[in-house]
C-alpha cells in the first residue's frame, strides 16, 4: 500500500492533477498494486478557505505520506497579498523546506515524436536527454530579505544569495551519482567570475570530484550555458546548479522538448518526496481542459520510479505517453500544422487507452 498525498493547488493545478491520479490508478490495477489518495489544500486555494497557503494539515498529511503530488500554486488574483501569504512564497518554498527537499530533478528527453515540434530545429534537439538538479533549500530563495526606507526618498530592497559547504556538498554529490549511472558526465553551473557564492560551489564541486575519477566534471557560467542549451544541447549529460539559475535554466530546457507541459520533477532529498510539473499554474488556459497533463503524468511515472521503486510501472506509463504521441495524439502546446487537438482529459483517455 502506497500513500499518495495530493495538492492540487491552482489554476491549472485541479485539472491536471487528476488526471495523473487516473492514470495512476490505472497502473495500480494493471500492476496489482494499492494507492491510496488524500487530497489537501495547498497555494491560492487553501488561503482562500483557512486564511493560510500552507495549512499546518496540508504539512501534516505530506510528513505521513508516501510520497507527493502537486499541480501548481499561485494566480493573480493572490499577486497582491502580503509576501509570506503568497502561494510561492507562503507555501511552495516553506513546504520543500519544511520536507528538506534540497534537490530537484528536472529531465529533459525529447520524444522522438515531437523532435519536429520543438521551436529549435529538429536536428538540435532530437536524441536530447539531459538530466538538470536543480539546488531547491537554498541560494536567493531561502536568504535574509528585507526593505528599507532611503532617507532621500524611496526604498531598498536587500536578498542574500547564501550557500554552505554542507549544502553544496549533498546536491553536487547526487550529480556525480546521477552522472555515473548515466553517461558519466558532469557539468557544474555557476556565476564563478562574480559571486561568492558560486566561487564556493566551485571548490566544494571540485573538491567532491576527486571521489568520482570516472565522471567526467566540467564547469561553465550560467550565462554561456543559456546560450549553450539553445546551440547544442546534446553537449550536456548530467547538469547541477544553484536554486535560481536551475529555476531559469529548466523552463529554458523544457521548449527543446516541445512544450513547458512536457517536463515532470522530483524533488528528493528528505524523507518523503515530492514530484510536480515543472511549470506553473497558467492561468491563462486555466478551466479549459486546454492544458496538457504529460508532465503531471510523467511526474507520477517519477513516483512510482524513485520514492518507491516500481521501474516496470513507470517504464509502462511513460511507454504509453510515447505511443500516444506517436499516434499524433496533441494538446495545444506541442501541435503542428494539421494535427488534431485534444483536451486534457482526452489526452488522458489517450494514455489510459494506451495503457491497456
Ligand atoms: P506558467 O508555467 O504557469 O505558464 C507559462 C506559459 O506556459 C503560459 O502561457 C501557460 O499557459 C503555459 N503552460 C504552462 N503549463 C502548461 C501546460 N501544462 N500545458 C500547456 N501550456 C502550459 O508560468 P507563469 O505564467 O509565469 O506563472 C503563472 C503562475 O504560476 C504564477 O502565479 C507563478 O508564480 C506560478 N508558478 C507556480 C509554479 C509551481 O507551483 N511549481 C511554477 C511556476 C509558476
Ligand atoms: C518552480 C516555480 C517556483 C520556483 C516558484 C513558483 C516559487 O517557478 O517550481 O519552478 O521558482 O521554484
Ligand atoms: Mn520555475
């Protein structure tokens, strides 16, 4: 028995969500296998039913769960609450940091379906699959932050971009160990030639190096790997950077993909993980059954992977989104010319079908 806690959050978060749960039970049923499901309130929702983002019920369910589902939080109409009460800032990064989710898993694979569907050329991004970790617990997200009134008028706004050993230490360890059973090579992200920060990354990642003689380590500022993910992505096999340039870096690498609807996540790190779309809660396709639910999806096959170790279930769900997709089965992000579109639940019933 598996327990799944569920966050569907907002705007597009209830409509992918569960869809995900669908296919999940799906699987269950193919597999022989027993989830069980209980839903909480997270983002926009939960603070417009109990005054809070992050109800200390939600926090409560996720510690005695299995492992996590979440859509996205947030929306305009919370853009102007105070900061701490906001979606992002009063749930998303309080709940990673409360499960001490310090590591993101962002993979980026074309399919080879939607190798045409990409707005790069067909030939850069076909064959592509890079694995992005993404730091999660800290950097600029988790820094002291503070305003202050100037006396000649106007304000100051202060972040600080803070970074230990130990914090680098445990995310650049998991890119060597991902490294090592993929392809063996690592590239390390950072902004060395000006932060301190990343000057830091850079001895802590080269120092860690000398335990994996057999990866591969390269280093690269964050501003030519930009520009490096849009020329050749194929260059890059695992890839580890600080919370904000991964943030950045990952919608990047979604578009090679096709669509920001295509890339799932894990976030691992503590005792119990969380998976979710990469993307967020796009309110401008929101209650349309317009937006596509592969990266929920995937997210769940991620579950069933890495929190509890059902390879032949995931490998199944994600085999089933493939086959769709060959069959030309689109939602609006990934179609071309003269394809048909589908729905979100008619991309599920897609996949269902596919399932078997
Ligand atoms: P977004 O990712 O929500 O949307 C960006 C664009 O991509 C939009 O045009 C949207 O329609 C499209 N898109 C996103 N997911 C899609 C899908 N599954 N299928 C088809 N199209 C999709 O980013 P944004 O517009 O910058 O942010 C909207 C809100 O979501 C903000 O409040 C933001 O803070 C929040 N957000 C939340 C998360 C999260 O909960 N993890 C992540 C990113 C943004
Ligand atoms: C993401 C989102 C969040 C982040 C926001 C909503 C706080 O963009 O999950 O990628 O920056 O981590
Ligand atoms: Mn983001």
């Amino acid at each position: 028995m598996h327990k799944i806690a569920l966050l569907p959050g907002d705007g597009i978060g209830p409509e992918i969500v569960p869809q995900a749960v669908r296919v999940l039970e799906a699987v269950g049923k193919k597999f022989n296998l027993e989830f069980q499901f209980e839903t909480a309130l997270i983002g926009g929702a939960a603070y417009d039913a109990t005054g809070h983002p992050l109800p200390e019920a939600t926090l409560e369910l996720c510690r005695r769960s299995d492992a996590i589902l979440l859509g996205a939080v947030g929306g305009p109409k919370w853009d102007n609450l105070e900061p701490d009460l906001r979606p992002e800032r009063g749930a998303l990064l309080p709940l990673r940091k409360e499960l001490g989710l310090y590591a993101n898993l962002r993979p980026a694979a074309v399919n080879p379906a939607l190798a045409s569907a990409s707005t790069l050329k067909e030939e850069i991004v076909s064959g592509l699959d890079i694995m992005i970790i993404r730091e999660l617990t800290g950097g600029l997200y988790f820094g002291q932050k503070h305003r202050e009134e100037l006396p000649g008028g106007g304000q100051k706004a202060v972040e600080t971009l803070e970074y230990s050993t130990g914090e680098i230490e445990r995310v650049a360890r998991l890119g060597f160990e991902m490294a090592r059973k993929r392809n063996k090579r690592l590239m390390s992200v950072d902004k060395a030639n000006v932060l301190e920060s990343s000057r830091l990354w850079r001895e802590v990642v080269q120092e860690l190096a000398k335990e994996y003689p057999d990866v591969e380590l390269n280093h690269m500022y964050v501003d030519n790997c930009a520009m490096q993910l849009v020329r050749n992505p194929k260059q890059f096999d695992v890839m580890v950077t600080e919370n904000m340039f991964g943030d950045i870096l990952t919608d990047l690498a979604s578009q090679l993909t096709g669509s920001i609807g295509m890339l799932p996540s894990a976030s691992i790190g503590g005792e119990v993980a969380l998976y979710e779309p990469i993307h967020g809660s796009a309110p401008d396709i929101a209650g349309k059954n317009l937006a596509n639910p592969i990266a929920t999806i995937l997210s769940a096959a991620m579950m069933l992977r890495v929190s509890f170790g059902l390879e032949e279930p995931a490998a199944s769900i994600e085999g089933a989104v493939a086959k769709v997709l060959e069959q030309g089965y689109r939602t609006g992000d990934i179609m071309q010319p003269g394809q048909k579109q589908l729905g979100t639940v008619e991309m599920t019933e897609a996949i269902l079908k596919a399932l078997g």
